[in-house]
C-alpha cells in the first residue's frame, strides 16, 4: 500500500518554519542592536558593573549595619571607607616586602639571567656567547626600528591606565549611591513600569542580584583556594614573601587570565631570584596544577552550584566570552549566562501551562523543578 504526502500539512508545516525563522532573525536582530547600544555606551556601562560587582561584595556588612540601625548614608559611607582601607592594606602588604627586597631582587635577576645564559650554553643547547650577543642585538636594532609603534603603545597604555583609573573612580562613587539607595530601587521600579510590567520585571531584577551576588562568593571562594594552595606550595619550597603572593594570588583571581598569570610570574620571578632556577620551575609546576584545577574543577563546579548553571556551560561560557570580547568578555561571561539563564527560567514558570494535581483535581504549574 503507498503513501502520499499531504500537500496540505507540508504547506503548513512550510508556512510554520518560515514565520518561525522571520521571527528568530527579527530576535537576532534586536540582540545585535541592543548589543551596538552597548558598546556604544561602553564608558558608562563598564564603570556600572564595575560598581555593582563591588557593591554585591559589600552588601553584607552593610545590611548587617542597617539592621542594627545605622542610618543608610552612614553605614554605605562607613562601609565605602572600609573597602578603601582593606584596598589599601592589600595593595602595602603586596608592595611593602617587594620594595624593601628590591635591591635583592634586581641583583637576582641579573643573577638569574646569567645562569639562564650558561644553562643554554651548555648541553643540550649548545648556544654560544656569539648567537646570544647576536640575538641581543637583533633585538635591539628591531626595536629601534619600531620606535614609533613603540611610542604608540606607550601612550596606548598611558591612556589605558588613565582609563582604569576613571572607572575605578566612578565604580566606587555607583557602590556608595548603590550601598545607600539600592533596596529603594526596586519599589520605585516598580512604580514606573506598566502593567504586568510592574511585577514581573522587578521579580527578575532581584532574582538576577541574588545571581550576581552568588558570583562575587564564588569567585571569592576560588580564589581563596588558590591562595592557600599556591601559599602553601610556595612556603614549602622556601620562597620568601609567602603571605603577599597568597594576597596577590586571591586578588587576580577576580580577573580572569591576565591576573593568574600576572600572579603566576612574580611568584616564578621571585622564586628564581631567592632560591634558583630549580625552585622556580617547581613553581611553575605547583601554579599550573592548581590553576588547572581551578578552571576545569573548582571554578565549575562551585559556580554551578551558587548559579544554578552546569558546569559545561560555565566552561563554555567563559570560552565564548573570552573569544568575542577577551578579558572583559571572560570576566562578565558566567554573570551574563546567569542572567540568561534567570531571564528563561522565569520565562518557563510564566508560560508552562498548568497540569491537574492527580490527587487534589487542583491546577498545577509544571516549574523547573518540576520539569526538570
């Protein structure tokens, strides 16, 4: 017995296909657009999250003030002042011991260079004094040539300090007027948006702080790991300055990439310097270990859990971002997909259609958990 297609459900399953890919190209739209907008207003908007990364971090205290009665603006102000003086402390305990060894240190290097030279003289190697004088100069006559571009840099990274200093400047200003105002925010969201507006949205605001606060602790969480592992490594090995390359190591873990393997090469280059080329390499080895347990273990697994995500898509999401947008883009990478992920999810609850209850005959919304 033959079968015929019928030309009436392929007409309509044609016709369904082609409104949905208008409608997902009219989506993809919007999302490109909205994303130029950002960028666009890039200045602004970077100093924002800057501020509201900072100001999930400082929250606590400053509700635990509030509810012993101190007034907003005195305990956002006490609480600012605070994070400037930890800030502070962190920043003297890291340069303090660096600086009172510097002597130590540039003579190691010089040290340190020269046994690099004899190491690569010697066998395997076998580089003469005449390859290595000829690479220096090689180098030296390139980078006379580049003058310019060299020039251009420089005032590139002049203006890049000059612009990380405004936007800590503006960060720290949005946490204070965060830390005194923010619970009055969503009330007065509430009564500026329209009807169904005014509910729902406010719902995904707060849901997507208690995200981003749940990222601040898990970056905290991971970078104290890191601190105490590479503290512990580097103590047992002999290294001097211990506790302010802990302090470095915690700090650069809120910066993805750029900041464990800053932390990672004054923890080598001081190793070299105080204890040799041995000890540096043992180093090297206790910072890749843990920086790789840190990223395909520790960082996913317990972002997953204080965000709700897998930890393939914590992966993914960090690769993606680091990809499209490089530091920054690895930096708000997991925040943003769990903002996504808040954003569908509630989309979920409002349009699962409702089930009957089998024992109470009651309507029932299928939720997350539910479907899950």
């Amino acid at each position: 017995m033959s079968t015929r297609l019928s030309s009436t459900r392929v007409r309509a399953a044609l016709g369904a296909s082609a409104r949905m890919s208008v409608e997902s190209l009219l989506i993809l739209v919007t999302v490109a657009v909205a994303l130029w907008l950002l960028g666009r207003m890039w200045s602004v908007v970077w100093p924002l999250i800057v501020g509201l990364l900072l100001t999930t971090l400082t929250w606590p205290l400053t509700r635990f003030l509030r509810r012993r009665g101190w007034p907003p603006a005195l305990a956002a102000s006490a609480v600012t002042v605070l994070f400037l003086l930890v800030t502070a402390g962190v920043v003297a305990l890291i340069a303090v011991p660096v600086a009172s060894q510097s002597g130590e240190l540039s003579e190691g290097v010089v040290q340190g260079i020269q046994k690099l030279r004899e190491w690569a003289a010697g066998p395997p190697l076998n580089i003469g004094d005449d390859q290595i004088t000829g690479a220096f100069d090689a180098g030296i006559a390139r980078i006379q040539g580049s003058a310019g571009s060299l020039v251009t840099a420089a005032v590139t990274g002049v203006g890049t300090v000059v612009n990380g200093v405004v936007t800590a400047v503006l960060a720290l200003f949005l946490m204070f007027f965060f830390l005194k105002d923010g619970p009055r925010f969503l009330p007065w969201l509430t009564r500026q948006l329209p009807g169904s507006f005014a509910t729902h949205v406010p719902i995904v605001v707060a849901r997507s702080w208690d995200s981003l606060g749940a990222f601040v602790r898990s970056q905290a969480i991971v970078g104290l790991i890191d601190a105490v592992l590479i503290g512990i490594g580097l103590w047992v090995l002999g290294v001097p300055l211990v506790l302010p390359l802990a302090v470095l190591t915690f700090v650069s873990a809120f910066v993805p990439i750029v900041g464990a393997l800053f932390a990672g090469l004054v923890a080598v280059l001081i190793a070299l310097v105080s204890n040799g080329l041995t000890d540096a390499f043992l180093v090297l080895a206790i910072i890749v270990v843990v920086q790789q347990l840190e990223g395909n273990v520790l960082q996913p697994m317990i972002q997953s859990r204080g965000l709700g995500l897998h930890a393939a898509v914590v992966l993914l999401a960090v690769t993606l971002g680091g990809s499209l947008a490089g530091i920054v883009g690895s930096l708000l990478a997991v925040p943003a997909a769990a903002m996504i992920a808040v954003v569908w999810n509630y989309l979920r609850e409002l349009f699962t259609d409702p089930t009957r209850d089998p024992e109470s005959g009651e309507p029932h919304a299928v939720g997350v958990a539910d479907s899950a």
